[in-house]
C-alpha cells in the first residue's frame, strides 16, 4: 500500500508534465494557425507559388503539434467531427480525377470543351501524330495538379484547426488573431493612400489593378477586411454575453448595453480592428467589399434568423437597395475632410454595369456550359474561357469576377454540389450554436454569420476566395464553426464538461483567474482525473479511426508539400528568365546557365511555364549566334544585326524569299536605321540555328500540356521559318485570331501578321473585328490596307454608320480616295440619327465633305447649309462653303453666304475681306467684258 501511494506521488510529476508538454503542443499548433493568414498576406496575399510552399510547411509543422490533442474527445474519432475536412479531400480527388488521362470517348463525354482543346485546337499545329490517345479532363494538367497540392494543404489546415481550437483560450486567441491580422493590413493600406509614395510591401512594383495593403486588388483584399469586421464582432459579442449575458442579435439587445465593454481589454482589441477594417472598406474602393458588409451585418443581427416576421421584409428590401445602388449608381462623394485625403473620391466612377464584368459573364456562363459536366480542371479558367470569347472587355479575364461562374467552369456540376454541402453544412452548425450557453459559441455564430454572409454575397462579384491569405483564414475559422457543434453542452457527458473544465485550467490564464484554483485542488483534480470508474480512455476501435482521420490529414501534404516545391521552382526559374530577357544587357552564358536549369526541371516536371521560359530564351540565344555568327565589325553593325533578328523582322525576311507569298505590304519592308553601305554582314540562315529549332520544339511541348495557350501559338508564329509549313502557319493565324477576338491591339497585329502571310481572309476578319469593337482605329487599319491594292476598304469596314463616317472621314483626305467606297458610305451616314447638335454638325459637314469629293455638288452645298444650321457660328465651316461655292462657278450664292455671316458674326473681319474679294472678282470680269 506505501508502495502504491509512492507510486501515485511520483507519477503525478511526470503526468503533470506530459500535461504541460501536451498543452505548449498544442499553443505552438495554434500560434502557427493563428498568424499564418496575416504573413501571408504580408506577401502579395500568398499569389506567389514558393508563398504557398512555405505556407504548406507551416500548416504540416501545425498539423503535427496538435497530434497530442486527439485524445481530448471521443467524438473526434469520429469522421463527422471533421466533416468539413472530408468534404476538401473529397474536393481534392476529384480535382485530382480531372487530371488523369482518359479514353477519347470518356473525355468528350464528360467535358466536350476539353476534348476539343485536345483535338480541334492542337492537332493542325502539332500534328496528329504528337498528340497521345488519352488526354485528361483538365486542359492544364499541371496547374491542376497545383490546385490538388492546395486543396490537400486546406484540407490539413482544416484538419488541425478543427482539432486545435477547441477551449475558450484557444478559441477567443483565434478571434483576435484573426481579427488583429486583417486590422494590421487595413491600418497597411489606409497608410500607403495617404503616403502613396511609401515603398510598404514591395506594392510600388505593382503597375496595373488598383491594390492595397498587401494584396493586388482592392476587391481581394476587402474580403479580408470582412474577416476582420466578423471576427472583431464575434470578439464583442462573446465578451458582451460573458460580462452581462445579453446576445448582440437578441431582439432585447440595447446600444446602452455595449457600455460593459469599455473596460474590457479583449473588448479594446476587438473595438480597434472593428474600426480599421471599417475604415478600410471604405476607402479601398471595393464597392463588393460594402455590399458584402450589408448582408453581413443583416445576418449577423439576426434580423433574418430571429424570425421577426413582417419586419424582415422592409429591412431585407432597404439592405437590398443599398446594394443595388453602391453596385450601378456612381458616387463621388463632396466631403471636404475627407476629400483632402483623396480617399473617398472614386474617380473612374466604374460600376458593375460599366466595368465589363456583365459582358464576359455571358461568354464565361458559354464556357461553362461548354465543359459540363465535369468541367476544365482545377485552376484553368484563364485558358478555359478564350475559345467562347465575344462579347467581353479587352481585358484578358484570369478570372471570371464570380467565383461562382469560376467554379461551375472548372469544376463543373461536382463543384457546384460540393460548394452547396460545404455552405448547408456551415449553416447548420452555426444554427446548432443557437444551443449553446457558452458565450464564446455566441461569438462564433455572431462572427459566423457576418463571414459566411459576406463571403457568398462577395465572390457574385469577385474571386478572393481563391487568394491564399484569405482562404488560409476561411479553412482556419470554418472549420472551429463546422466541428464546434458537436461540442455543445446538450451534446457532451459530464466526464467530457469535466475534462474541458480541466483543460481550461492549464492553458486559459483569464479562466483560471477567474476560477482562482488551489494547488490543492488542481491535485484533487488530477487525482479524480486519475480514478478507474471516471477515466475516459478511448477504445482501441476510436483510437483506430481518429488516427486513420489523422493519417489522412497530415501524409497526403507530404506529397502536396514535394509538388509546391517544385512548383515554386518552376515559377522562380520562370521569373528569372522573364527578368534576364528584359535585360538587354544580360550575357549568352547567363541565359543558357538559366536554360539548363530549365530543362532539367521541365523533363521533371512537364511544366508549361518551364518550356514557355525555354522558348523564348532559345530564341534569344538564336539571335544572339546569329548575330555573332555575322562577325560585326562594329557597335552600329551589332544593333543593326540584333534589330534585324527581332522576331517580327526576322519573319518578314523570310517571307520575302517566298515567292508564293505577297511582299507588297508596307508592313514587310524592313527599314534600316544606319547606312546600307556600312552594313556589310547580314544575319545568317536561321534555319542553322539550333536554338530557333529548340525554341520551336518548346512551344509545340507548351501546347501539348496546355493546348489552350495563346503565348505557345504567338511565339510558333513568328518562328514558322523554321519549318516552313503554310498550312501550320494558316491554322495559327486562326486560332490566335479566335483566342485574340476581344482584344483589338492584339487582332490588329494578327491582321498585320496575316497580310504578311497573303493570308488575305483572316486579315480582314481580323480588321472587320476591331472596327466593330473599336471604331477609333479606322485610320490605323485603313493605313495599312493602302498598299494591298487587293483588299478593299468595303471587306473590313462594318455596316455600321459610325464606320462609314469614320473611314469616309479618312478617304476624303487621300489623294487617291476608293471612289466605290466612299459612294456605299454616302448613302449611310445617317446623320439623322446623331445624338447631339454637334455630332449632327459634324455628320452634315462630313456629308458634305464626301458629295463634294465625289463631285456631287448640289449635294454636298445642301448638307453644308444643314450643318451651318446646326452650327452657325463655325467660321471655319462657313468659309469652307463659301471657297468650294467660289471654286465651282457658283459666285452669286458665295456672295449670299458671306452676307449672311457677316450678319451673324458682325466681329469677324474675314468675311468682308471674303465680300470684297468677291466684289472685286466680278468688277475685273467686268472690265475685261
């Protein structure tokens, strides 16, 4: 019996130990997960791959300190528990599903558009016989394979957060962290509006979107700052129900009961970040950011869930309202105080009806119904979407601007499914929470409600689910949500209320204060803790199923953690290579030492981005044997050979020699900036190059694994000297021209590239297509038609009376105007359907202008007259009138015409000098009679 007693004493030290041991596990898990969505977004909000890497990291190092929490309850065993985490490894098989090579007739059966991707698109550029028998669902396999690698990463966090935060320590530490996080990147970009030129986060190389904080887009990171505003609600609603016991969506809630909170430290922290990430939303520009927070606040106030009968409705319809108008009405709001700041002041006045989101929507919604019903793969809509485009911005969309279009794109009918059981089920624990007498649940549904509102509401409008920082904060708090419901008091035995008591003990310092436990009880407590008929030891069947959850959390990141790496390599090596090509000053050897290092990890990993790289350096390198292969003997003779070889030169060159091929086009002259005569060496034959080969071979390997590529197909164009395959060349002048058809700058350059070709028909297409789009660049494209005698103004301008004015415009000032033409333009002028006085003056005066050329005088005097209705006191057009009446015999009615303006405009001089003039004219026509 001493024996025994001895042996209890002892082993309470070391029991005791283990317990600290396990709890400074489990905060180090916790610390980790709680200040990881803030460092990443630190970095550009995670967009960058080696970001996610070390991300990945940091969540398996979590995952493995929070092994020693599975015995905290024996509900975790079970898969319910983690039924959150379920779902995103079931999400991460199916993404991965897409990615696996399939039977011709499966594929097309499952996702026609990627079957057409692998066939119709690649195979006249690469040939039948390259192209394998079984191709994948994704049209980028290994971008999908990336967004596994994600997914898994997600899912580990959801495994661990779910396992981590479980007592009120740990869970009131997550809500500050999160909240302060998203609190630190507003105060982050509040700071860099107002000292724009401050150089925070490394934002100043950013040179297009509108970013802020550490985040690209404005609208990305508004929804961090959502995050922010839940969680500090949820922080104030849980200390606002431990203080007096009053629920901030109770339909008995007071304003007068938040004076409890002054002196609340949690309280403070969680007033501050309200405020900044408030602020934030304001001034960022987000116009999702604030509808998102309309609804928010609606749910999280219950005013929805209490069942408030007919009052909802007014509520609802004004919160409704609200939205509408901050999404379409423009504001530009006049507060002095504010406007100095030039933070309030939205100077685009860009709404959702006018920035191009509703255009491509259309063609977005045409894309997905393309791909139904398994969709493109994981992460592929930027390539996805390129063949059904018409409608859309110039732009080029990477992604939809609607998560929700994004998803059912590349995920088809599963993601769309997977989405509505992840959002029913997160509804469902966060109504259960309604059960619990714990005021930390109180704030969690509080924070809850206001998160999942504002982030289903946001991704209509937006994408920023999918950036890294804000979806490591999502998969950290959903989860708590997601599992917390099968913790609640009316769920739990009182061993399992008694052990949670216990472990509140040693890891909440504010709970233990409050308690104000002896060391003679917290023994006691052990001692109970220690007792045969209240152990609560697991069975060997829970133990079972809670490791195997564990298992295949945390092995599957080991593999996603190895395709990260090397993704990030991929990327970094990539990069490397796009900065050394900007660098004109960068050296042969430094390019093929990166060309190496490309090659190897491109046979590794079949990485588009990696032969992209190795195209365009084997292309360089090319140019640079060549001109070193010309033995320049001068620094002149180097920029001339260099210029010579740029790719668009160099192909022109080549298209000379062909004698099937039209060179008249001005286009295909190749100007020389220095003297012929000093310019003894030329390139040489570039189809000795190696490298033009290899850089060829790349661009064909980039389309065989993304065959969707618009890059692949632009760099095989310009080096279709190489083969020397007219057909090919014919098949890329397409398709670019399809994946192109809504960016103008880009299909004018095609229909350049084409003519080059002699390939007349897609040129005009190509042109027809920008001057429906863009009717200012007539000038430019009829510029460069001129010198092809055999396409004509009629087969690329559209039959729209914008275009006819436009080119009508352009021709009456050529020396040699197309006569044919102008005649079809005339008759479609419609100057009786401008909207305004001086777009109808200027239509009449064009008229004019263009009777006139086409010696239709009657005519063109007429619309002079209506123009000078529409404007009278144009001098110049009046004048214009009265020279061309003069020019054409016709001197009475000149006379009458300059009367008349001299009478309008009784302080314009020139038009007695012009009745003088005419006086004069006629008294020596009658002298000489």
């Amino acid at each position: 019996m001493p024996s025994s007693r001895f042996a209890t004493r002892t082993s309470l030290p070391m029991q005791d130990s283990l317990i600290k041991l396990r709890t400074i596990s489990i905060w180090v898990s916790a610390a980790i997960l709680t200040s990881l969505p803030c460092l990443v977004a630190l970095d550009y909000a995670g967009v960058l791959k080696w970001t996610q890497w070390a991300a990945a990291i940091a969540i398996f190092v979590a995952a493995l300190f929070a092994l020693p929490a599975l015995n905290d309850r024996e509900n975790q065993g079970n898969p319910g528990f983690h039924w959150f985490f379920c779902i995103l490894v079931g999400w991460a098989g199916f993404a991965w599903f897409q990615t696996l090579p399939l039977p011709a007739s499966i594929q097309s059966l499952l996702s026609s558009g990627s079957a057409e991707a692998y066939t119709t698109w690649i195979i006249p550029i690469v040939g039948s016989a390259a192209t394998e028998s079984m191709h994948p669902i994704s049209i980028d396999p290994w971008n999908s394979r990336h967004g596994v690698a994600v997914l898994l990463m997600l899912a580990t966090l959801a495994w661990t957060s779910g396992t981590v935060f479980q007592t009120r320590a740990r869970l009131a530490t997550v809500l500050v962290g999160l909240a302060a996080g998203a609190a630190i990147h507003a105060g982050l970009g509040i700071f860099r509006m107002v000292v724009p030129d401050a150089d925070a986060l490394g934002m100043d190389v950013v040179r297009y979107g509108s970013p802020f904080a550490g985040f690209v887009c404005r609208n990305n990171a508004a929804l961090l700052m959502n995050i922010g505003v839940g969680t500090s609600l949820g922080l104030l609603a849980w200390r606002l129900s431990a203080l007096i016991g009053q629920e901030v969506d109770d339909e008995h809630f007071e304003v007068n009961d938040l004076i409890s909170l002054v002196s609340d430290r949690d309280s403070s922290i969680a007033l501050g970040s309200l405020v900044l990430c408030t602020a934030a939303l304001l001034v960022c520009g987000s116009r999702g950011g604030l509808v998102a927070a309309l609804f928010g606040f609606l749910l999280a106030f219950g005013w929805i869930r209490a069942r408030r009968g007919l009052l909802s409705i007014p509520v609802i319809l004004g919160v409704v309202t609200i939205a509408t108008v901050l999404l379409l009405v423009p504001l530009n709001l006049d507060l002095k105080s504010i406007q100095r700041l030039e933070l309030f002041v939205n100077r685009d006045n860009s709404t959702l009806l006018h920035d191009g989101r509703i255009p491509h929507w259309t063609d977005g919604f045409t894309a997905a119904k393309a791909y139904l019903p398994m969709g493109s793969g994981l992460g592929t809509y930027a390539d996805a979407h390129l063949p059904y485009l018409d409608r859309s911005a110039e732009a080029w969309f990477y992604h939809a601007d609607n998560l929700y279009l994004e998803m059912l794109t590349e995920q088809g009918i599963v993601g769309i499914l997977l989405t509505i059981a992840i959002l029913v089920g997160l509804v469902i624990s966060l109504h259960r929470l309604k059960e619990s007498p714990d005021p930390v649940d109180h704030g969690l549904r509080v924070a809850g409600w206001y998160i999942l509102a504002a982030l289903v509401v946001s991704q209509f409008f937006d994408f920023g689910l999918i950036i890294p920082a804000n979806l490591i904060a999502c998969c950290v708090f959903f989860p708590i949500v997601a599992s917390r419901r099968f913790l609640l008091a009316s769920h739990m035995t009182e061993e399992d209320e008694r052990l949670d008591d216990l472990e509140a003990y040693e890891d909440d310092a504010a709970y233990r204060d409050e308690a104000a436990y002896e060391d003679e009880d917290r023994e006691q407590a052990l001692a109970a803790a220690e007792q045969p008929p209240r152990v609560r030891f697991q069975t060997p069947r829970t133990v079972a199923v809670s490791a195997g959850v564990a298992a295949v959390a945390i092995v599957p990141a080991v593999w996603a953690i190895s395709v990260l790496g090397a993704d990030a390599k991929v990327d970094a090596l990539a990069r490397q290579a796009r900065f050394a090509l900007n660098d004109n000053s960068v050296e042969a050897e430094e390019l093929e030492t990166l060309t190496g290092q490309l090659e190897k990890i491109a046979d590794q990993t079949g990485a588009p981005e990696a032969y992209r790289a190795l195209s365009d350096l084997h292309h360089r390198i090319g140019r640079y044997d060549e001109v070193a292969n010309s033995n320049p003997k001068s620094i002149e003779q180097i920029q001339e050979l260099y210029r010579q070889t740029s790719p668009l030169i160099r192909r022109q060159s080549w298209l000379k020699t062909q004698p099937a091929i039209s060179t008249t086009s001005e286009s295909t002259q190749i100007p020389s900036t220095t003297d012929t005569q000093t310019m003894e060496p030329s390139p040489t034959n570039p189809v000795t190059s190696t490298h033009y080969v290899m850089a060829l071979q790349n661009a064909k390997s980039e389309l065989l694994s993304r065959p969707l590529s618009r890059e692949a197909r632009s760099s095989s164009l310009y080096l279709d000297f190489v083969d020397e395959d007219r057909e090919r060349t014919k098949a890329l002048l397409k398709q670019l021209q399809s994946l192109y058809k809504t960016n103008t700058p880009a299909m004018q350059k095609i229909g350049s590239l084409a003519l080059d070709s002699n390939e007349r028909e897609i040129a005009a297409e190509c042109f027809r297509t920008v001057l429906k789009r863009r009717p200012s660049s007539t000038n430019s494209i009829l510029n460069v038609i001129q010198s092809h005698p055999d396409l004509s103004a009629a087969e690329i301008v559209p039959p729209s009376a914008v275009n006819y004015r436009n080119a009508a415009r352009f021709y009456i000032s050529r020396p040699s105007p197309d006569l044919g033409f102008l005649e079809t333009a005339f008759g479609e002028l419609a100057c009786d359907q401008c909207q305004t006085v001086a777009e109808r003056a200027a239509c009449e005066e064009l008229a004019g202008d263009t009777a006139y050329v086409l010696e239709k005088y009657t005519e063109a005097f007429e619309s002079y007259k209506k123009a000078i209705e529409f404007k009278p006191n144009d001098v110049r057009l009046r004048i214009k009138l009265i020279g061309r009446l003069r020019a054409q015999g016709n001197r009475d009615e000149a006379l009458v015409q300059a009367r008349d303006a001299r009478n309008d405009m009784p302080n314009e001089d020139r038009f007695e000098v012009i009745i003088r003039q005419i006086r004069d004219a006629e008294l020596q026509e009658f002298e000489k009679q």
